[in-house]
C-alpha cells in the first residue's frame, strides 16, 4: 500500500507542478491589463478619443486571445477511436505469443480493414504498446500524458496539453491573438516609453500629473516593463508563428517536420501535402467565416487523412526512393487500406488530386498490411 501512495502523491506533485507555466502566463497578462488599462489609459478613456479607441482594441485583442488560450488548455485532446484498439483475444495473442508470424498475423488482419497508409521507418505496422492499439496515421504516443493523441503536434508546456487534432486550430489562433496582442501594447506604449528618457524637467512634470500623482519610479517601472515585456514576447511568438504558418501550409506537425512518416515506399516529408488551399481548408475547415474564432471547424475525425502519395519536393527524385512497383500482394489481394476515407477528408482529393486507387496505382497498392516481412515496432 506504501508504494501505492507514495507513486499517487508523486502523481499529483507533477500534476501540480506542471500547471506552473500557465500560472505564469495568467501572471503575466493579468498585470499587463492591470498596467496598461489601469495605469496608461484609464486616466484618459473618458475625456479622449484616441484613449477610448485604445482601450476598445485591446479589449478585442484581450478578448480574443483569452478566449483561444482557455480552448487550448482546456479542449480535451482527442484519442484513436475503438477501431483501433485491440480486441481482449488479439490482446492475449499478442502477450502469449513472441514476436513472430502470429503476432504479424492479428496486426495485419486488424490494419487491413482500418484507414492507415503510415509504417514505421523499418516498414512495420506502428503499434503501442501501452495503449494497445494500432496507431491511426499521424498518431503519437505522449509520454506526459500517457495516451495515444490524434495528429499529435507537440506537448506543450505553456499550455499543459497536448496540441493535436481537436485544439491544433485553437493552438495557433493562440499564437496569432497573443502576437497581435503584445504588438498593439507595444506600439501604442512606445511614446510614453520614449518620453520617459528623452523628455526634459518640464515634460517629466506634465507627465507625473498625467499619472495622477503616481510616485516617478513606480510610473517609469510600468511603462518600461510593460513595453519591454510585449516586445520580447512578440519577438519570440512572431518566429514561432511563422513556423506553424510554414507547417500549415506543407500540411505537416512539429513530429513530422523532424521525422518525415513512412508509407510504403519508404519517408516522404511531402506524403500529406495536397497543396496550400486545401491544406489550410484541413485545419481551418470549409467556412471562412469560423477561421477566426475558436471554435471547432478543421475537418475530419483525426484518425484518417487523404495522401497524396507522391513526391512533389522538387529537393527530392520524382520517383520515391525505394517503390519497387514490382511487388505484389502475397495472400491478400485487396487495396491497402481497404476501409475508405472518412467523408469529410475525402472532399479534399475532389478537384484535380492526383491521388488514386486506379489504374497503374491499383496494383501498387495491392502490397499494404499484407507484405509478410512486416513486424512489430512500438513507436512511444
């Protein structure tokens, strides 16, 4: 029973601990509109109207970006459907059993009928065994969360959640809001930043009684603070959103874009992109006018994704590497993967994708789950 308590406190000490970063980031917001409504504006809102026009869009900025942060954090990442997981018999076969044909064989029979194009880099069939589940494509295992995640992007520690399928959407309007954010206190905060080092003995007096009286230090502590504050943070989040924006648009995730996934014919960094409209329309959705809000609209159910399965790097061969297009199916003779794309992911391939099951690609993706030299490979 010791050990048992002992491992549940230190569970929930890492629990606690791991809500500190957002602690800080309430922290810091918190006494950014404290300094900036408060002390900047509020003396000036109700006689001026460049105050009244400054205090209305930050509360928009505020606003907004409040309201992404909060989906973030607290939207629920969403897991591989049962589909995926192991039946009670597949289980025990599996745990009874070495790796060998017989564990290849109950993996094989189970990702034949679900909607998966990814392998391992070794061409296995990407299982978890924590999980016990054969992973949809894009899917991660997190280790701080302990669960599998649909089209895990990353964990994120400024968010105690996982970005993935469900949030990934709110996760970069978080980014964009909160860029938007320390750029508006920074630009409308750098005069008085400025007049504070560069104003004479008269000008510092008008600005002491702008400050209602306010102590010289304590009035130069807030305004200096609050414009260095929101510059650094816009420098940071400004690169880190144009590296999201980048990842948006070659349909990739934080994972992905440091190890490509493997299909069949071995990686291909390219394999989901489908060019940038329809790559965007994947996480945003078809109606434009929810692209701004957060609120859930990219389509899908995060456990299949269209392929275009086709190189189109102009950094890489035209042919992938390593597609023998002379390789045929041994026992099984259906499509890989033989369960289709879900609806709303299959609307994306209509105009023009060069993506098919026919003809000259018929046969080539007749060797899917079926190769026999497939075997077991955790991926965590």
């Amino acid at each position: 029973m010791a050990p048992s308590g002992s491992s549940s406190i230190k569970r929930s000490c890492r629990r606690v601990l791991y809500w500190i970063p957002v602690l800080f980031i309430t922290m810091i917001v918190g006494w950014s509109y404290y300094a900036y409504v408060i002390q900047l504006c509020i003396g000036k809102a109700t006689t001026e109207r460049p105050y009244i026009v400054c205090v209305v869009a930050y509360h928009l900025f505020f606003i907004m970006f409040s309201w992404a942060y909060w989906k973030t954090i607290f939207t629920t990442p969403m897991n591989p459907s049962k589909e995926f997981h192991l039946s009670y018999t597949d289980r025990e076969i599996l745990e009874r059993e070495e790796r060998g044909e017989t564990q290849q064989e109950v993996l094989r029979r189970i990702a034949k009928d679900l909607p998966i194009y990814t392998r391992t880099l070794s061409g296995a069939i990407r299982y978890c065994d924590r999980c016990q589940l054969v992973k949809p494509d894009r899917c991660h295992h997190c280790s701080v969360c302990d669960k599998c995640i649909l089209k895990m992007d990353h964990h994120c520690p400024w968010v105690n959640n996982c970005v993935g399928f469900s949030n990934y959407k709110f996760f970069l309007l978080f980014l964009a809001y909160s860029l938007l954010y320390c750029l508006f206190i920074a630009a409308t905060d750098l005069q008085y930043f400025i007049k504070f080092w560069t104003a004479d003995g008269n000008a510092h007096r008008r600005l002491k009684e702008y400050w209602n009286g306010l102590p010289d230090t304590q009035a130069k502590f807030h305004i200096m603070f609050l414009f260095f504050s929101a510059a650094m943070f816009s420098i940071s989040l400004a690169s880190l959103f144009g590296y999201h924006c980048w990842l948006v648009s070659k349909n990739r995730s934080t994972l992905e874009a440091f190890r490509a996934p493997a299909f069949r014919h071995g990686a291909d960094k390219n394999g989901f992109s489908l060019g940038f409209g329809k790559n965007l329309r994947q996480v945003f959705g078809d109606e434009k006018k929810y692209w701004f809000l957060p609120v859930f609209s990219s389509l899908g159910d995060g456990c299949s994704f269209p392929t275009c399965l086709v190189n189109q790097d102009p950094e890489q061969p035209s042919t992938p590497a390593g597609l023998n297009t002379t390789v045929k199916s041994v026992g099984d003779a259906s499509p890989f993967p033989a369960k289709p794309l879900r609806e709303s992911q299959s609307r994306l391939l209509i105009s023009g994708q060069s993506w098919t099951e026919s003809d000259g690609g018929h046969e080539e993706d007749k060797h899917g789950t079926s190769n026999p030299a497939m075997v077991i490979e955790n991926e965590t």
